[in-house]
C-alpha cells in the first residue's frame, strides 16, 4: 500500500500542493514530491490531479463474495413506538436505489410488542418487506441489545446496502454493528448514488464543517451501511394499497447484553420542536444581548411554526438549554429556512446551519460573516426588525 | 482507576480557509491541535482522577509529528502517553483506525475506563468510540455530558435530541463526551516543563501485535474517491431601506418561496 508520483505525467502544476490535508507535498525540480512519513493516504491529492500523475497503489484485498449480498434496507429507528422521520426519508431515497439495482427495498423494526402496527405504515412508505424483531428488552434503544439483534439478521439475510439516520441513535448503533460485522461505514451521508458500472454505492458526505466534499466507496467488503443526515432526502409518499412482507424474526437477547440500564429520561421542557426536523428554525446570538430576549426569537418562531436554535455563546452564557444549540459542538440542521438573529457567523456556526435551503441574516455589524452565506440579509437592529417582522408575519399568514 | 483516553491530532479548523481561485483548501501556517472534543474526554479524564486517584494514559494513532498533541496532553497533568505510529497504518478508516486502538490498549493491560471526544472535527464520524468499545469487548455511551463514579458502577448523563438519558452500568466501559461535559483546564507551567523534556513511547504495529490485513489502507472497508469543494452558495442578497421597506421585501421573498 502506498503512494507514487508518475514523473512523466507529472509537470509540477502544484495543484495538489493545498490539497493535502497534512502538508506532505512540496515540489522539488518541477516534479511533486510526497513526504511519506506526513502522508495518510487520504485520497485528497490524486482527485485534485489533472494530469492523473498520482497514484494511490493498492494491493488486492481478499473480497468477500459479494453475489450473496444483495437488497437494501433501511433501519426503521423509532422512538416510543413512532418511526423516525429519517426512516421515511430513507425509504424515499432507498425505492430509488433498489430500483436501479432491481432489488428489494426492506426494512428493520425493533421494539416491543406494540410496535409491530408501524409494519404497515413503513409497507405503504415503500417496503417490499418488513423485518420485525419483537422483544421487552428492545423497547427503548440501547446499543448492545439492538447491535447483537441486527448484526445477526445482517449475517443471516445478506443485505447489500443498509441505510440508517444518522442521529445519536443511528449513529451510535451503526458504529457498533460495523465493527462487529467487519462492514464498512460512512458518516452522515448527503448525498447517495449508484455507480452506473460497478454498482457500487457512492456516499458523499461533507467533512472539514463542511468546507469539504469527499465521495466514499466501500469496495470489497458487504454490506456498504451509511448514516444519512436527516432532512436531506424527501419523504416517501405512502401508498396505502402497496402489498409488501411482514416478517417476524426470531429474537434471543443475550444476558450479557443488558448490563447497560437507562434508569431515567430527562425531557426538556423548553425544547417544543425538535431542531433536527424542523422546516424552520430561527436562532438567536449573543446579539441578543440578554437571556430575556429569547423571548423575540421564540415569538417569531412561533408565528411560522419553527424550532427555536441559538449560538454557542448564548448556551455557554447559560442563557438556554444545550439542546437548541446550532453548529459543530452542537447539532447539523439543514432546514428550509433558517433566520440567524444577531449570530456573528463564527465558522463552527457555519458549519452546523450553511446547507439551509433559505438562510436569513438579522445583524446590525455589516461585516460579520454570517452575511456571506445568507441568501437574504438585513443590516439593522435587531430588537427593531424582529418584532416588526414577527408582526407583519402574522399579518400575511392571517 | 486506570482511564485511558483516545486523541487525535487534527488541523485547527478555524482557520481552514478556501482559496477563491483554486477552490482548494489553503493549508499553509494551519497549526495541527487536539482534536478540541478530545480536550474536554482529557479533561474528564483528568477530574475522575483527582476525585478517585488512578491513572490517565493518553493514547493516539498518527504519523510522527502526532507526537506533539501527546506532548500538550502531559503539559495538561496526565500521567503516560503512546504514540502507535506506522507506514502500515497510513489511509486507515474508522473501522482500522478503532482496531488498531483497541489493539494498543490491549496491549496495554488493564483498564477502567476509555474517554473519547464525541467526533474529530476534520472526518466528524463519531465512529471511532464505538468501534474501539467493540473490538474491546466492552460496553459503550455515547455523546456523554456528565459523568459519576461510584463502588465501580458509572451513571452517565447522556445528550439526546431532546432528551436526556441516565444511564448506569458497570466498568469496564468506554464513552465518547460532548463539549458541555466540561471546560478544559490551561497547561500549567510546570506540566509545560515536563512535556518538554518527555520522551514519547512510540509502538509500531508489530510492537501492538497488529494484524496486517486489519490496519491501514488495507484494513480499510471504505475508500475515499473522490474529494471536492461544494459549490459556493450563490446570490446572496443585501436587502435596502428602511426597516419597514426591508421587512416588506423580506417577506414577500419568503412568500413567494413558499418557506411561510
């Protein structure tokens, strides 16, 4: 496994030189020169190539036989008995991706005895075949119990690809059953594809906060799982007269599995819509000035029906809980629309809000960088627009 | 208590910028720092240790220069550091990258407990706790904003959507922390001292009894393709006027977007 320059295509362009995330390439004598020991073989440099003059060489990997793999299936995750949305979305997203495989579009639903009526919901929503696992210790989500009772349905039924949100939920039960599998996995997903010639699945996510783009592939190993950010693909329309398979799985809990205990859930009170799903979200920074002036956030937010979110500051401040927290420490939200009130733009704040489709900008410092990503921007004092804008909001919308 | 905590080095991204013309990112002057998640697993770390005494050992995977972020570990107060560094563990994916710390925590014996920060903030998986737990053998929380001891037994306060999670269960057990669990201490100037003059463990991948074909590129289920910049988010627009006039723009903008 390694890495090489083809001198004679390479005519020292220097274009990989800002690409490399480690700083490994200089050019010496017009050639590119890679610096091993500060290489990681991350892939960055011969995308970035024009010339094709770098090469990643990879020995053949042992592949697992991948012509037993096959179908696609979407974790049903559910919370209390009602399926996440992000399953909905991905059983929009996965009709598509069966279709171009000719394979099935199934899924895994894993709860207690009253959860088997979601069956038919997610057969209307696209699933030729629903798996359920029914237990009473799978009631509420924990991650050893859940790993070992989809693990071994992975192992049993071979899918080729299996798609979960990436929420705390997905993402800690993903991770889990990847390395118990030996599958590959990518995080937070925006974008998924199927290669026209291998058939392989392409999973685009962002990294870097977003200020970079990088399509992974999962060649040799089965299945390709991904978690997918919420919110990024479009919900499946039902059908309600849509045949599809309910299938109950056999369930045997493992004793050792159980040692983790969730003793108590903590609801926060001042949490009214969940950031995560919202269309709307309308956030407040430390322009605010006050912990008392949330109150102008959540009267416009109320108006349109929108989640209340807030910057870093404001939560350090103590001034609202971590839960409305927007951008890297706190939450990713891709809403329809998005009004930052009086939030600087820090690129941690960025990070966690700049793929909203509408981003709306109330700032009175021209210059503050959230200016650079909104779509519309209002330069002007805040505790004058919201309120009038929440006004005249009501007005139009009777 | 034996506590070993996860690092990884990783580009301050603050300052990560995109040059306009090449639409790359510009690297030159970016210092590499912890990973700031991984600031608050050590601090963590760190207080369990002073309330019920034990060790902290500070480990992470990475090319040589890595050795700096374990050197601003010990000037912080902990008590040993590993740098597991390998041409063979080179293009590792959360998959290698968790088997091959869980092969040098093995081989560094017993342990009570393993922090981690929730995600790096240059890949951002949060695969990496979890796997690590797995290999291991141990149970795993996630996304940890408090955590107590007491005879042996953990309760976790974990940070959901919504919600918060309590959580007990017994060590051994690993958890990945959020950045509201904690403010991580400065280095003090006598740590800053020690970590000058420390001289860094370093094993390679026999040394951890690593299989070959389980690191690196090589134990690597998934691959890179494909790396670009997003395009840029185009039109943004300045509105005019008075408040009133501003206002009245806006919303018929929104309307006829149909956002509300």
């Amino acid at each position: 496994m390694s890495i090489r320059v083809i001198k004679e295509k390479c005519i020292g362009c220097k274009l990989c030189v800002p690409v490399c995330p480690t700083s490994a390439i200089t050019i010496v004598d017009k050639k590119a020169v890679i610096d091993l020991d500060k290489c990681t073989l991350c892939g960055a440099c011969p995308s970035s190539c024009k010339f094709k003059a770098i090469e990643i060489i990879n020995e053949d990997v042992q592949a697992v036989d991948k012509s037993q793999y096959k179908n696609i299936w979407v974790f049903a995750e559910q919370y209390e008995n009602n399926v996440h949305p992000v399953a909905i979305e991905l059983l929009g997203e996965g009709r598509k991706l069966a279709n171009e495989l000719k394979v099935e579009l199934c899924t895994v639903l894993l709860g207690d005895s009253s959860v088997e009526k979601e069956a038919k919901d997610l057969i209307a929503y696209g699933a030729d075949k629903v798996y359920v696992a029914i237990a009473p210790e799978l009631k509420h989500y924990t991650t050893l119990p859940y790993t070992t009772v989809i693990s071994n349905m992975i192992k049993q039924h071979k899918p080729e690809i299996v798609l979960f949100g990436a929420t705390t939920t997905g993402r800690d039960l993903a991770s889990r059953i990847a390395a118990r599998i030996n599958a590959g996995l990518t995080a937070d997903c925006t974008g998924l594809a199927i290669d026209k010639e291998t058939k392989l699945l392409q999973q685009t996510r962002p990294a870097f906060g977003g200020n970079i783009m990088a399509t992974i592939i999962c060649k040799n190993h089965r299945p390709q799982m991904s978690t997918v950010r919420p919110k990024v693909f479009k919900k499946a329309e039902p059908d309600r007269s849509k045949k599809g398979e309910v299938i109950k799985v056999p369930v045997k809990i493992d004793q050792k599995d159980l040692l983790v205990k969730v003793v108590d859930i903590i609801k926060d009170t001042s949490v009214k819509i969940n950031l995560a799903e919202a269309e709307i979200i309308v956030s407040g920074g430390r322009g605010i000035q006050a912990p008392e002036n949330f109150k102008l956030i959540e009267e416009l937010a109320e108006v349109i029906g929108g989640a209340v979110g807030a910057s870093r500051a404001t939560v350090d401040a103590g001034w609202i809980s971590s839960h409305h927290q927007v951008g890297q420490t706190g939450k990713t939200v891709c809403p329809k629309l998005y009004i930052a009130v009086g939030i600087s733009g820090a690129i941690q704040h960025l990070a966690g809000m700049q793929s909203s489709d509408i981003i709306v900008a109330i700032n009175k410092d021209p210059d503050a960088p959230i200016f650079k990503v909104a779509t519309y921007g209002i330069v002007g004092d805040l505790f004058e627009i919201v309120p009038k804008l929440t006004r005249k909001l009501k007005e139009v919308r009777g | 208590m034996n506590i070993i905590v996860c690092i990884k080095q990783v580009p301050g991204t603050t300052q990560v910028k995109i040059n306009p013309e090449t639409n790359t990112l510009i690297r030159e002057g970016v210092e590499a720092i912890i990973n700031p998640f991984d600031e608050n697993a050590i601090e963590a770390a760190l207080q369990l240790r002073d309330k019920h005494g034990g060790k902290v050992t500070v480990i992470t995977m990475g090319p040589p220069q890595a050795a700096n972020a374990l050197k601003d570990a010990i000037a912080l107060g902990v008590d040993d550091v590993v740098l597991v560094s390998d041409r063979a563990f080179a293009g590792a994916d959360t998959w290698a990258t968790s088997y091959t710390l869980a092969s040098t925590i093995r081989k560094i014996g017993q342990f009570d407990l393993i922090i981690c920060g929730k995600q790096a903030i240059d890949g951002d998986t949060a695969q990496v706790g979890p796997g690590v737990a797995e290999f291991l053998g141990i149970p795993q929380v996630t996304f940890a904003v408090g955590i107590e001891v007491n005879n042996g037994m953990l309760k976790v306060n974990r940070l959901l959507e919504e919600t918060n999670e309590i959580i007990e269960l017994k060590m051994p057990a690993m958890l990945t922390v959020v950045k509201q669990i904690n403010t991580p201490r400065m280095p003090s100037f006598k740590g800053k001292i020690k970590a000058k003059s420390a001289i860094i463990t370093q094993w390679n991948a026999k040394d951890i009894n690593a299989e070959e074909n389980k690191i690196g590129l090589k134990g690597s289920p998934t691959s890179v393709v494909r790396i670009f910049t997003p395009p840029p988010k185009g039109g943004g627009e300045l509105l005019h006027g008075s408040a009133d006039e501003m206002i009245d723009t806006l919303v018929k903008k929104l309307r006829d977007r149909k956002v509300c």
